[in-house]
C-alpha cells in the first residue's frame, strides 16, 4: 500500500469513501456515489454538528444498509484504502483538507479550496511533500456541453472580448431540494472557482486576473472586470435575481459565439446557427458521475486527470484575493454613503451586513438578525456620526463593525 492508501493495481477504486459535510450539496454527492460505486465500497458521511439529520434523511432514501453517518471525522486504518470528499462549510475547508493530507488520505475539495491563496499554496505544498492525491472539485470542466462550446470558440478568429453572466434567483429548486446559499460567502469567494475554470477552458492560454469591480445591492450583485491574458472579459455575479441565467459570450472577428446554459446542457448559438448543448445529455453519466469517478480512480492509484489539477483552484484563490481587496474597499464606501440615508431597515445593508457578522466567523446566522438590529441602532442614536467616522477611519472596519454589534458599551 502506497503512502496515499491505495492500493496500486489492486481495485478501481478505495475501499471506503468519506464524505464531509451534511448540506444540499454533500446529500447530491451521496446519491451519486450510490449509483456509481460497487455496494463493496463503504461510503461514510460525516458531520460534526448535523449528523442527526442526515442520519434520517440517509434512512429516508433507504440508503441506511449503504451509507453509515458519523458525528465526528473519518478515523482510517492501514488494512483499507481511502478517500475523502471534502463538502462541508467554506470557512471549513482549509483545517478539514489539512486533517486529511496529514492522515495521508486522498482528498476532493469543493470550491472555494481554501479562504486566500497562501492557504490554498500551503494545502497544495502539503500534499506535494507527502505525494498524496489532493484534487480539487471544478465540476464543470467535466460538462460536454462547455467542450463543444470551447471548441467553436478555439475554431473562431481573433477573439475581441467575453462576457458572462452568472446569476440565481431568490428561491429556486435544485436535484429536488431547495438552494440556499452560505451568507457569509460573498458572492465572489462562492461563484468565481466556478466562473474562472470555464473561463480557463474556454481560453486555455491566458493568465487570469482581476483589474476592476462594480459594486451592487449590498454585494448581492457586482459586476467585474476579468483580463484573460489581453482579453478583457466582463462578468456579472448576481444573487437574489428574478431568474437563473448561466450565459458566456464570445465575441470575435467573425463572428458572436453564445452558450447559453442555463438550462443545461443548454444551446450554443454561432451567427444563425443553433446547436444542441449535448445530444446525449441523461443517457451517458453527468458531469459530477464523470468528475467523481476520476477522483476516486485516481485515488486508488490510477491516472492523473489534469481537470482536477489543484493548480486551477489554486489560480481561483488568486483572483478572488485581487477581487477581495477591491470588494471590501466597494463595500466599505457604500455603507457609509448609505449611513447617510439613515436608511438602517435597508434590504441590501441588512444583507451586508449579514455577511460580514457571519465572515468574521463564530456566529451563528440565527443570532445575525438580533446583531443587526443592535448595529442599525447604534448608528441611529445620538452619537451615530461618531461611529461612521469610526467606520471610515478604522484599519479593520469590517471587524469594528462586528464589535459595535455584539459591545453596546464599545465606545467607553
């Protein structure tokens, strides 16, 4: 048995996998490894906070003979090959992966990798020291239609620029279940593995960075500047929207190129031309089948595939801390021009707000609501301008917010 815990030449596949973390996303992960794994496979999940809950929804899909839950981490032995899949909370990701690594077992992390890029580099150093299988979750490259689509842009001239929007409404359905986002992610932390991946495929060749940022609806909305190499690239990050909308595109010499996957495998137009996304879509395995077969295959030994090559996520922690600085300097300048309208019942400030209490980390978002009303009412009471001078003057504004929340008696 190698140092990673597969065993070469062996089995297709480990001998047990463990999925970490209980949400919508994790409970997916679960379904899919089901049917795409040998009933010899342990498949374990675990929870440290939610483990009850998903113990009855795991019997509740008559997975309970299949799937055995836990409340803490995977304990490993020598005698099995593993993996673990790491799909917990993003403020989470970076100590998990590490326990991983440092167990000496293969891992799969969800976006976002880790919360900056030194601790992504550091992740990615840890598992380069150790010769451990350490991938990272860019499902997307695995969707035919995206291969299509970036083979009729690599056929096109001279690329002018591209455009992309990514945007989901309030409430919305997804693999049966209700989507909520993490409001404590910003926008930009949660969306851009995703976008910067396509975007890689799509212009294989370009360096990735971000030069500009328009801030909207409390960060709910934020327009940005992208440069893939010297082509510019505009994208549009939008939550709480009236609709979903998953579209790129590819401007050219020659020609507009459009994807249009909001539905997928959705539509690719080419001048007049419209072509199906992928005509064998629901026949063959998706792309999270496709992607989590790779990952396991290679896990227990077996080739390399580059799309789960930490690199990508690596290169998306880089961008994200360039946005990072423009992002907080944006959000900073709107709440306090929006102190002025002494608006505090404000649905985009209270969503600001909301993110940044939970990004400052251990709160948890039941009491965000109770904090809020403690902010909004310090900043209408009689000393509210000393506190925006505060704000804007601050080297931490963001963490002196969090203190005017919970510390009514901050200011003596």
């Amino acid at each position: 048995m190698n140092e990673t815990g597969a065993r070469d030449g062996c089995s297709l596949y480990p001998d047990r996998v463990s999925v970490i973390g209980a949400g919508r996303w994790a409970r997916v992960m679960i379904e899919t490894l089901c049917s795409i794994l040998p009933v010899s496979i342990e498949i374990s999940v675990h929870s440290l906070g939610n483990a009850m809950k998903m113990s009855g929804w795991v019997m509740a899909q008559g997975l309970n003979g299949r799937v055995h839950v836990f409340s803490e981490w995977p304990q490993y032995t020598s005698t099995k090959s593993s993996a673990a899949i790491v799909v917990n909370a993003a403020s989470d990701h970076e100590r998990t992966v590490e326990a991983m690594l440092s167990a000496g077992i293969p891992v799969l992390v969800e976006k976002p990798m880790a919360s900056s890029e030194f601790a992504a580099q550091r992740l990615v150093d840890i598992a380069h020291s150790r010769n451990i299988v350490f991938a990272t979750a860019h499902i997307f490259l695995f969707a035919e239609y995206l291969n299509l689509f970036s083979c009729h842009v690599a056929k096109a001239k001279d690329i002018l620029g591209v455009r992309l929007v990514w945007a989901d409404p309030k409430s919305e359905n997804r693999y049966g279940e209700k989507k909520r986002y993490d409001p404590g992610l910003p926008i930009f932390s949660d969306w851009l593995p995703h976008v910067l991946s396509i975007l890689g495929l799509i212009i294989p060749d370009g360096s990735q960075r971000c030069d500009g940022l328009e801030f909207h609806r409390g960060g709910a909305h934020l327009k940005l500047k992208l440069m893939l190499g010297d082509i510019p690239c505009r994208v549009e990050l939008i939550r709480n929207d009236e609709q979903r909308q998953r579209v790129i595109e590819v401007a050219t010499e020659g020609d507009m190129l459009q994807l249009d996957f909001t539905n997928e495998p959705g539509t690719i137009m080419s001048g007049s031309r419209t072509i199906e996304g992928n005509a064998d879509w629901g026949q063959n395995k998706g792309p999270l089948a496709q992607m989590l077969i790779s990952f396991l295959k290679w896990a227990a030994g077996g080739e390399f595939d580059d799309r789960l090559d930490a690199k990508i996520g690596l290169q998306a922690s880089k961008v994200i801390d360039q946005t990072e600085v423009l992002y907080h300097a944006s959000m900073l300048s709107w709440i306090l021009e929006k102190s002025t309208a002494k608006n505090w019942d404000d649905e985009e400030l209270q969503y600001a707000f909301k993110e940044i209490l939970l990004s400052q980390g251990m709160l948890l978002e039941k009491d965000v609501d109770s904090l809020i009303k403690n902010l909004c009412q310090r900043f209408t009471e009689k000393d509210g301008l000393y506190w925006q001078k505060q704000l804007a003057d601050s080297m931490d504004p963001f963490a002196l917010l969090k203190t005017i929340a919970i510390n009514s008696e901050v200011r003596d």
